[in-house]
C-alpha cells in the first residue's frame, strides 16, 4: 500500500523540520504540508526538507487538511496519515499507526494519547476532560469505543473521501470519527506517545480557544445526531 502523509501548519518553524525528517522512509512515500497562513518561514522550511507544499490562507485546521487531500487527487495514496506539525506526535511511530490498516484490519485508526505514554503537561486538563466528555458521548450516541480524538491517525484515502469531509476548523477530527462510526468503517486504536509541543498551542494554549475547541467538537456530535438520528448499530464496528 501506498502511504501519503498530511501535516497542516501554522508558523511551525521550530518543529516542522524535525518532523519531516523523523518520518519513517519509505514507509511514507509523500508528505504534504499545509501552510495555513505563517508567518515566520515554515513553508520555505518543508519544502527544503522534502515536503509538497500547499497553502491555505483561511485558518482552520480542518480548512488545512482539505486543501492537502486536494493535493493528493492526482495520484492517490492506499492511506493517509495525519499528525500535527508541532512534534507532539512522534513521527517514529507511524508505522505503529498504519500497522492495523497495512495488515487489513482497520480503515480508520487513531493514536490514543490517553492508552499511551504522556509527558507531564503535554496534555493539558482542559483537553483531557474535553476529551472524556466527547468518547463517552461517541459510545453513547453511536456505539463505538474510543478514548481519543487525537490528530496522530490514519485512514483508507478511498473511505476518507466517501466520508464527505466538511468541517474547516476543530471539528475535524471528530467529524471523520463520527462519520466512520456512520459508513461502517472498522476502527481501531493503538496507545500513541504524546509529548509538549515545541512552542505555543494555537487552541489548548489559551483558555478562549480550549473554550471555542470543546463548543464546536461538542456541536458536532450533537447537530449531527440531531439531523441524522442514531445510526443502524451494525454500522459501528471496532476491528478485533
């Protein structure tokens, strides 16, 4: 299988190198990045350290991570890998997050930072309780298992675009869980280490974007079930 890597980014210029570099070849034949409005040189930095370079000027995590897949069309990968531009997700540790898809078990798959290993602060209380709130909601409403709506993850690039992905902002990720959950994606999860970011958090960082963050993950879930309904329970599947 071919593995393409999606990576936004926002004035990353302290990690992003490292990043790139640390990404296990040839496991990964193609690392997009996008830049989503820097300022202090992150993408002249990607693309002297390999990576294709997109832009995106409206902010918005989930705005960055389409305009990337868009870069893809033109020769698709098997699956996509996405991880945060800030080093917080260990880039080594890609081939632990492909692993269930490469072997046939999962589409979707999502490195738990809560089943792994943590640094003191990587996580902050804001995030973890966030985080509880919108996995309990998931088995609640939907019938599948997670601990985490962490951005280390991987997907079937075919499935991720019969997902009709819309959310531009926070959202995201909890968008593709949701859907997945949906179509019947058989998800898995693996314990991810998760470390302090280099530099400062564009949403964890500050109790305003925490706030923003939990209200539009939240309202995902919740507008969604109240359009959709609970979706067929033989839909939502955990892969063994």
């Amino acid at each position: 299988m071919t593995v393409d890597a999606v990576i936004p980014a926002l004035n990353e210029a302290g990690a992003i190198a490292l990043v790139l570099d640390e990404l296990p070849r040839p496991l990964v034949r193609r690392i997009v990045v996008c830049d989503n409005g820097s300022t202090d040189g992150t993408a002249e930095i990607a693309a002297d350290h390999g990576a294709v370079v997109v832009r995106e000027p409206r902010r918005g995590y989930g705005a960055a991570c389409l305009k990337a897949l868009a870069a893809l069309d033109a020769d698709p990968p098997d699956v996509v890998l996405f991880l945060d531009a800030d080093r917080s997700d260990d880039p080594a540790e890609a081939g632990r997050i492909l692993e269930p898809i490469l072997a046939g078990r999962a589409d979707l798959v999502i490195g738990s930072r809560t089943l792994g290993t943590r640094e003191p602060g990587a996580l902050t209380p804001q995030a973890r309780v966030g985080n509880w709130l919108a996995t309990r909601l998931l088995l609640a409403l939907y019938g599948v298992r997670f601990t985490d709506l962490g951005p280390f993850r991987a997907i079937r690039y075919q499935p991720l675009l019969a997902l009709g992905m819309r959310d531009r902002d926070f959202g995201w990720t909890v968008e593709m869980q949701v859907k997945a959950a949906r179509a019947g994606l058989r998800s898995a999860e693996v314990p991810a280490r998760y470390r302090r970011r280099i530099g400062r958090s564009k949403i964890s960082g500050t109790l305003s974007g925490s706030v923003r963050a939990a209200i539009k993950i939240l309202g995902t879930i919740a507008i969604d079930y109240a359009r959709r309904g609970p979706p067929r329970r033989s839909n939502a599947r955990r892969s063994p």
